[in-house]
C-alpha cells in the first residue's frame, strides 16, 4: 500500500469468520485477512474503541449462544444498532470521498446479515436496513471522480473482503455498476456474479442474496428496446433469460428448505419485453415447470404454480394451457391443486369477459375440453382428494363455462355428469363443506341464466341433487322457487313441472327418514307457502295443457300428509276453478290424458281433492273449498253440481265444525232472539220465543263448558254466560214479561258462582266484562223511577 511519508498509522486486523458463527460458508475468496488501516489523527477519534467494541461484542454474542440464551427481538436490536453504527461512518467516508472507509464499514455493516438466529422475517427487516444503505453506496461506486478508481479495478478489489457474504453483496453492488459502464459484456458479469453467488447455501442468506442479484440487475439485463439488448459482444435478450432462469433455479433449490423471494425471478421474466408468447411456450415454461415438478416440495410446488399464474399474462396461459395444465397431475398429492386450477380458471375468465374479442381463441384451443381432462387426470391421480375438493373443481369449472360458453348447455351438463360419478363413490355425503359446494353449483345455472327452465333441461341436474342430505335438498328447494319469483319465470308445460316438482320433492313430501313433526313450525310454515305460490305461477294459455299441469301438480301434492294439504290444495283448486271459467269462456271440452276436460269432470276432480282436506282434518278450509266451488258451479249454470257441493258444505258443518264450535251455536241461538222481538211500534214482540233461545243458548254454553273440561280437564271462561246475561237484561229492559228479575238474578249468581270455581279458566276480558255488566245493573238500580224499582230485587 502506498502511505503518506509522515504520521503514525493504527494497524487493526479482524478474524476472517466470528467465533460464534457455526456454520462455514464455501468462500472462493483469497486466504488473506481483512485489515483496515487509519491514519492517527489527533483530532479524530480514533477507530479503536470501535473494533474493540465489536470484538467484545462478538465474544458477548458467543456467551449468549453458548449459554443457550434465544432472544430473537434482541438480536436484531443488535444487528440493527450495528447496522446503523457502521452505516454513520460508511457515510462520513463517502462525504469525505474515501473509498477505502467506505469499503471497511460497509464491509462491517454486511457482516451482520451472517447472522443465522434470525427468523426470515426478522431477517427482512435487517436485510432492508442494509438494503437502504447499499443504494446510497451504489450512487458513490458510479461516480468515479469522487473515489479515484475505475470500475474495472473497483470491482477487483471488492474481491478482497474477508468473508464472503459481505464480498458477494458488494461484487453485486459494484456489478450492477460495471454493467451501467458497458465496460464489459453484461452477460459476462451476471454469468459470474450468478456462479459465484452459489458459495452462500444457507437458506436464509442466500435467498435474500439471491434476490438482491436480481434486483440491482433488473435494469440492467439485456432486453428489447434496452440500451443493453445488443453490445460489441452480442448479448441478447436470451443471455437475460438464461440469468434470470438459472437465478431462479439457485433460489428453488434454497426454497425447497425455506420458500421466500424466489418468485421475483419469475417476475423479472414477465417483465422482459423479449420474452414474448413463443420464447414463454417453448423455452421458459417448460424449463419453469421442470423445477416445480422436480423440486417434490409441496409449498414451493403450489407457491411457485401461483407465481406462473400471477406474474404472465392472460394470453400467455390461455395459448401454452395444455402445457401447463400436464404438470398439475404430477405435483404432490398434498399440493391445493383445487386453488391453483381455480385460480387459473378465474383469470380466464375473467380475461374473456374483459376481451370478448378473445373468445373465437378460447374454442380454437378448446379450453374447456383442456381444463376438464387435466381436472379429472388430477382427481384420478389424487387418490386421498377428498370430496369438497372435486366438487370445488367442477364449481370453478362450471363458473369459467358458464362465463365463457354461456350458449353450451352441454358443457354444463358434462359437469354436473362429472360431478354426479365423483359423488357415486360416497353412499351418503357427511361433509359440510362438501355440501355447501354443491349448492353453489346448483345454484349457478340459475343465477346466469335467471330463468329455471334452462336449468330444468339439463339431465343431470336433478341426479345431483339427488345426493344431497334432506335438510340441504330443501334449502336447495327453496333457492330454485325464489329464482323463480324473481324472475317470474313461466313453467307451462307439463313435462317441466313433472321435472321441477321432482327437483322440489323435499317440500312437497316427506322424504326417507323425516317427518314434518321435526321441522320448526315457522320455516315449515314459509316453505309451504312458497309452494303455494309456486302452484299460482303455474299456467298456460292453452286449456289443454294448463289441465295435463293440474293432473301433474295434484299427483304430487296428495303426498304431502295432512300438514301440507292444506297449504298445497287450496292453490290447486283455485287453478282448476280458472281452467273451468277459460272453458266455460270458450264453451268446449277438452280431451285430456285422464278424464275429459269438461267442467263436469274437473268439479269432479276437486270434490275428490277437497274431500281429502276434511280427512285431514281441516274442516273449515274444505268448507270454504266446497262454497268456492259451489259458486263456480252455479255461475256455470251447473245446478245439480252446485247442489252437491252445498249438500257437502253443510254436511261438514253439522259432523265436523258444528261440534268443535259449541260457542258459535250459542251466539247463533241467542242472537236469533231478536227475531222475535222487533223494537219498534208495529214489530212482533213474541215474548216466549224469546226466553226459548235464550234458555237453548244457556243449554249449548253449559254443553261448551263440560266439552272444554273433558279435553282439557278445566272449563274455559265464562265470556258465553255473560253475552247470555246482557241479552236478558236487554230483554228485561225492553219490557219482555217473560223475563223476570228472578232469571237475571240466578243467572249472576251462576257465572259468580262459575268464575270462583278452581276449574274454570282465567281470563282478564271475561272478569271485566262481568264487572262492567254489574256496573250497569247497578247504575239502572240507583237510577230512581220505574227504571230503578225494576232493578231494584236484583242483588249484585
């Protein structure tokens, strides 16, 4: 070394590898130890203190390995400190221009990325500190004139430092400097700089060394339209490929024990303007995908697959498919091929749906044909694949067909076909996940197309839904009316409503193993009720074909039990009585399968119908059935029919509603009392006609009182007696002889009587309505006059 002639000079040396360090690195530098020499100036502080410092340092950090001490947050304190440190100093060198100041504390500072008691991200964060600093040194290399030396000899020199993950970090810093230069062909300095990066095998370091390399080149690699695509020496776009993809090939094998930075390798590829489609089909994709196959990891496989998918374009992965989808069968049975395949599907799709120019290329590559063969190669080799992963593949599937060939119903059918052989292999299907998944692929048809008729024409539909559990068989029920009411879809043909109402099966009937006594009584209630308006929607204009949909409907619905008749049969009535009125319209008959379609035949029908409803039982509903329909008949002018119809109304009345509804005889009797007496001045007063309904009324409320206690082993309220006495005392008032204070008497004593008994139901308006009534017999009592002595024997 050249000294100046005068001053004393402090000679430090430092040990070529910590003590602390346990692992040795391959090192292709020379067998020299790294000095730094500083002149003794007296009034700058001397260096000492600070080599001595790092080396009791070293030496505190080799105690607390040895010790077996892990503090991760306090070793990147540390090594941020002394990254820091030696940073302030690399700086005062490079603001007094001193080369070889700033080579010694950079040195310093990369030393610290050595350490290997980091985890990889607390790694980053030193490694981004150093790499802050390095572009401020890569900014002083450039400038000759304020070091004084070329680049050629700079980057010799850098060669000299002591250990070599400093020295690689500079040789890359210095490089990326020697390629700006044009000095000498870039591909001979990445060519070494890549070789010679190969002498740092941790996993850690040499990942983010590796990923420094490509980042300081990026700018610099030789490409299309760069000020490096050709020099004297003839690099060419294919001299940064071969860097990019023999860096990448370096750092998967790193990742294999640790999966972190290798896909920027990947990213700089895309970027390349050279890389073009048949350069990406026939040179980097297959040399990409020989690594991820042949690196038998299952994160670095399923990472870097990701990666292809991201980092290339659109046109790229929909021209080279058959080539990547070849490899998905070959990767590791534990890799998510499901989101990768997905993932790919989606980008597709999504690419068709922006470019619609593109889709001519999607049917010339049969895309479809290519993503169903490598999805079945995949579940095939992927013997231990559980369901909800291939049904999720057909989902994907199904979303990019629907999305691409809208128009190919038989591509959608081909899936659900697939779907319904992959779930033959399961007798019953127990997995949620696996179930959730089915229904969105059944509900997918209905939401592209919003129109259930498309969806009643694929074959396979229903055999999928055939697999489903009976809870989810009826949510999946109910997804397809509710397309149906939001669309307002028309079904009206007989065929289709044969084939929706098999679809919708787990409403309309008890399937194997429930009952509709397990169901909860509210979303059994709105299930029902959708069904019936699902029944109201069903029409068409041609008579004969509106009545073949009733035949079909009614063949159904009778299943349902005696909790869904009465929610599925009144809607049905209400159609055949519009189909009557449309031929009664057109005065003519309809020939149909079954019966002729006379309206004479279709009140038959619906007697029958209506008849199971009072079977049930639901006798009032029949009833009203059975008046609708007699009303019908007589607008048709059809008598005798009409005639029945009443005959069955009233026949139910007086054997099923008359004897469940003693307090509606009662009020019927009583209120027929004033027909015998007409307060007016000509108006018939007939006074024992009067007491007889009232007596009879009194008779049905007691009969009511002793048929409530029978069922229920209490009497209800006593509301009946006390609407009874309120007609006596009208009477009374009114100057019925008949009525005397005696009975109004008895009768007060009675419902006293009554509502003190333990037996008799509570209830708060029957109490009030008593005590206002005695109320008013006391006001008439202390009214004076005739009023008041009339009242007066009356004791409350």
């Amino acid at each position: 070394l050249s000294l100046p002639p005068t001053g004393r000079y402090w000679v430090f040396f430092l040990l070529k590898k910590p003590l602390y360090e346990k692992e040795k690195e391959k090192s292709r530098s020379l067998p020299i130890l790294y000095f730094s020499i500083s002149p003794l100036d007296p009034n700058q502080k001397s260096s000492a203190p600070l080599q001595q410092s790092q080396i009791e340092r070293e030496e505190g950090r080799r105690t607390m390995l040895l010790g077996g001490i892990e503090d991760e947050e306090k070793w990147l304190a540390e090594g941020i400190a002394s990254v820091q440190q030696n940073a302030l100093f690399m700086h005062r060198a490079l603001d007094a221009n001193n080369l070889r100041d700033a080579l010694k504390y950079s040195a310093q500072m990369l030393s610290e990325l050595r350490t290997s008691k980091l985890s990889p991200h607390k790694y980053y964060e030193l490694y981004m500190r150093a790499f802050d600093e390095l572009r401020k040194l890569e900014m002083f290399f450039k400038d000759e004139s304020r070091h004084g030396v070329s680049v050629v000899d700079l980057y010799e020199l850098v060669h000299h430092a002591g250990n070599i993950l400093p020295r690689l970090y500079l040789l890359c810093t210095v490089g990326s400097v020697y390629m700006k230069t044009k000095e000498a062909p870039p591909k001979d300095v990445l060519k070494d700089l890549v070789e010679m990066c190969r002498g740092v095998q941790h996993p850690v370091r040499g990942l983010f060394l590796r990923s420094y390399l490509v980042q300081v080149s990026r700018d610099k690699l030789p490409d299309i339209g760069a000020d490096y695509e050709r020099d004297r020496e003839g690099s060419t776009v294919m001299d940064a490929i071969e860097f990019v993809l023999q860096n990448f090939v370096e750092m998967n094998k790193l990742w294999v024990r640790l999966h972190h930075q290798v896909g920027k390798n990947l990213h700089i590829l895309s970027q390349l303007d050279g890389v073009d489609l048949e350069v990406y089909r026939e040179n980097v994709l297959p040399r990409v995908l020989e690594q991820v196959v042949n690196c038998k990891d299952e994160l670095a496989q399923y990472y870097l697959m990701d990666c292809i998918i991201q980092v290339f374009p659109d046109e790229y992965h929909l021209q080279s498919l058959e080539t990547l989808l070849a490899a998905c069968p070959h990767l590791q049975p534990t890799v998510d091929v499901k989101t990768v395949l997905s993932q790919l599907m989606d980008r597709l799709s999504n690419y068709a749906a922006t470019c619609p120019d593109v889709l001519p290329e999607f049917l010339q590559v049969e895309a479809f044909a290519k993503l169903s063969s490598a999805i079945s190669k995949v579940i095939e080799a992927q013997v231990d694949m559980p369901v909800v992963g291939a049904i999720t593949l057909y989902v994907s599937l199904l979303t990019f067909t629907l999305r691409v060939h809208p128009d190919r119903l038989d591509y959608v059918d081909q899936i659900l076909g697939a779907c319904v052989k992959k779930l033959a292999e399961k007798p019953r299907l127990e997995d949620k996940r696996a179930t959730k998944q089915i229904v969105v692929l059944l509900s997918a048809p209905l939401e592209k197309f919003n129109d259930i008729v498309t969806a009643l024409t694929l074959s396979n539909y229903p055999r999928v839904m055939d697999h489903l559990d009976n809870e989810t068989n009826k949510v999946m029920a109910m997804v397809i009316i509710q397309s149906i009411m939001k669309n307002s879809s028309c079904i009206s043909t007989a065929d289709k409503v044969e084939v929706l109402f098999e679809l919708i099966k787990g409403l309309i009937k008890d399937l194997d193993g429930t009952t509709a006594d397990e169901l909860d009584e509210e979303d059994f209630k709105e299930e029902q009720n959708s069904v019936a308006r699902l029944i109201n929607m069903l029409y068409n204009d041609d008579p004969e074909e509106l009545l073949q949909i009733i035949y079909t409907v009614r063949k159904h619905i009778m299943n349902g039990g005696p909790t869904r008749l009465p929610f599925t049969v009144p809607p049905l009535v209400f159609s055949a009585l519009t189909l009557i009125r449309c031929l009664q319209a057109h005065d003519g008959d309809v020939v149909g399968e079954e019966v002729p379609a006379t309206p004479k035949a279709i009140f038959q029908l619906l007697n029958q119908t209506i008849e199971a409803l009072s079977v049930v039982p639901s006798p009032e509903l029949a009833l009203k059935l059975f008046l609708q329909c007699a009303e019908a008949a007589n607008d048709c002018e059809l008598e005798p029919i009409a005639y029945e119809f009443f005959t069955q109304a009233y026949v139910l009345y007086e054997e099923e509603i008359a004897l469940l509804k003693k307090p509606d005889q009662c009020r019927a009797v009583f209120a027929c009392s004033h027909l015998f007496w007409v307060d007016d001045q000509d108006g018939d007063k007939d006074g024992e006609r009067v007491l007889l309904c009232l007596k009879r009324a009194l008779r049905i409320a007691n009969a009511a009182q002793q048929m409530a206690n029978a069922a229920r082993g209490s009497s209800g309220p006593v509301t009946l007696f006390v609407e009874i006495l309120n007609k006596y005392l009208y009477f009374f008032e009114k100057g019925n002889p008949q009525i005397t204070s005696n009975m109004i008497q008895d009768l007060v004593e009675l419902i006293t009587e009554e509502m003190q008994s333990d037996s008799v139901t509570a209830d708060p308006a029957s109490d009030a309505f008593f005590a206002s009534t005695l109320r008013y017999i006391r006001f008439h009592k202390q009214k004076g006059g005739s009023i008041g002595e009339k009242f007066e024997p009356i004791t409350v």
